[in-house]
C-alpha cells in the first residue's frame, strides 16, 4: 500500500507546475523576461515597498464583492486585467502578499482566478514579502512599476471551477467534501456524502506563512490520493478562504478535478 501511495503521489507531482517558489530561486530569475511579478498587497503597502519590477494587482478588479469574490461573472475584466498586467501565452506568473492570511487569500484567489480562465503557469513566493525582504532587503522600491507591453493572453473559461449546491446534491456520491466549516457535514443537508475531509487551510502553514513540510501535506494528501474517479469539492466560508486549500490541491498536488462550492 506504501509503495502504491508513493507512486500515486508521485504522479500528482508530474502534472503540477511549481506551486511555491522560494525567494532564492525567485531572484534567480527576475531576468527572466517571462516572469510576470505580482504583488497582491493593499494598494498603500505597495506603494510604500515592493520588489523591485513587481506590478500591482488590485483584488477588487477580479471579483464581485470582498466576500463572495465571483471571478466567473467576471471574465470581461480579466481579460482587460491580463492585459494591463502583461500577460502572455508563455508568461510565468508568480504572485505575493504581505505576511497576514488575508492577504495570503488575495494570491490563492488570483491563482485561482486565473487558472479559472486557463491560464495555469502560476507560482506563488513562498513566505510572501517577509521572506523577501529578510534575504534581499535591498532590492525593493517604492516606484510603482507597470508592464512593459500589453499582454496576449486570450482567456477560456472554464465554468466547472465553481459550482452550486445543486451539483453537490446531484452527485454527492461521488464526490469528496475538503471542508474546514462543518456545514457541509450537517445531515439535514447530504446524507450520502461519499467522503468529507475537515482540513482549515491555515494547518498547510506555519506561523510565518512558510509551507509545512511535504510529510505533514503529504498526510492531508493522502486522504484524497486513493479516492479514485470522484470530483473534489473544497469549501469554506468564502470562496476567498477556498482558494487557499484549492490552490495546494490543484498546483502543488496535480488534483486537477477540484471544484470549489459557491454556497
């Protein structure tokens, strides 16, 4: 059973795209001129300090309202947003915040987002602006940049991102509830959930908003790993707050049949 974990594990990995990038690797390549720097911070923050060629992305032009934060509603101001943010088809995005959980939400929904409208070569700094600074204090600015070009990317959206507690109903037999509020384990709404797995996307972290070690996610992982032919649906109070649980299990982990729940 080990050695059948293992390679199932394995080939999650295979499909997934580097889903945190650490600060080294980040400064290594910032000539890169696919790279595509975005700092998710309150507007005031950026302004005050940033890494140097990070473009602010506004949260608030990608979603509806702060709480629900309806990117599929959305699609004309993504694509506008894509090219004001210089996006394009072979472009490598790597998004960071400042080191709160709030604003750690702010770049797993724009991971989101995106990944919603196609566009998946996405990593996000692991530790966020902390990290950075606590390496290379020196290469931060308080200038604002902007891209140099508009971007190409076309969006596609794909509606099977969110979905409505009708298609839980409909297939609640098949599907896998990741769920950090107890309302989906109530009886008086499914019965015959196949499998729920309570997981508050704060215990992926540590303190300083670092990624836990692969043992300690692999541990969550493995509860979805041999789980075959069943959707996976993450919720939470928010679809914001979803992102985060969301964003691990489809980059990081390759689970490319992850839903998240507008309820």
């Amino acid at each position: 059973m080990k050695h059948l974990l293992a390679l199932i594990l394995l080939s999650l990995y295979s499909y997934a795209y580097d889903a945190f990038i650490t600060p080294d690797k980040l400064k290594d390549s910032l000539s890169d001129e696919k790279i595509v720097l975005l700092d998710v911070s309150p507007l005031d923050m950026y302004s005050t300090s940033h890494i140097k060629g990070a473009i602010h992305a506004d949260i608030s032009k990608f979603s509806k309202s702060d709480y629900e934060r309806l990117a599929s509603a959305y699609s004309k101001n993504v694509q506008k947003e894509i090219i004001n943010l210089g996006i394009n088809p072979d472009s490598h995005v790597v998004i960071y915040s400042r080191n709160s959980y709030e604003n750690l939400q702010n770049s797993t929904y724009l991971a989101f987002v995106l990944a919603e409208h196609g566009f998946e070569n996405i990593s996000i700094l692991e530790g966020g602006y902390i990290a950075w600074v606590f390496k290379y204090h020196t290469l931060v600015s308080s200038k604002r940049s902007s891209a140099k070009e508009d971007g190409s990317y076309k969006i596609k959206h794909n509606p099977n991102f969110l979905v409505e507690l009708d298609y839980i109903k409909s297939n609640s037999r098949n599907i896998t509830i990741v769920d950090s509020s107890n309302k989906l384990q109530s009886p008086e709404l499914f019965s015959d959930i196949s499998y729920t797995i309570d997981r508050d996307y704060r215990d992926n972290f540590f303190d300083d908003l670092t990624l836990r070690d692969e043992d300690e996610l692999r541990e969550f992982v493995s509860k979805l790993s041999l789980i075959k032919d069943k959707d996976i649906v993450v919720y939470d109070e928010t679809i914001f707050e979803a992102s985060v649980n969301w964003y691990i299990l489809y980059q990081k982990f390759g689970f490319k049949n992850i839903k998240i729940l507008h309820f």
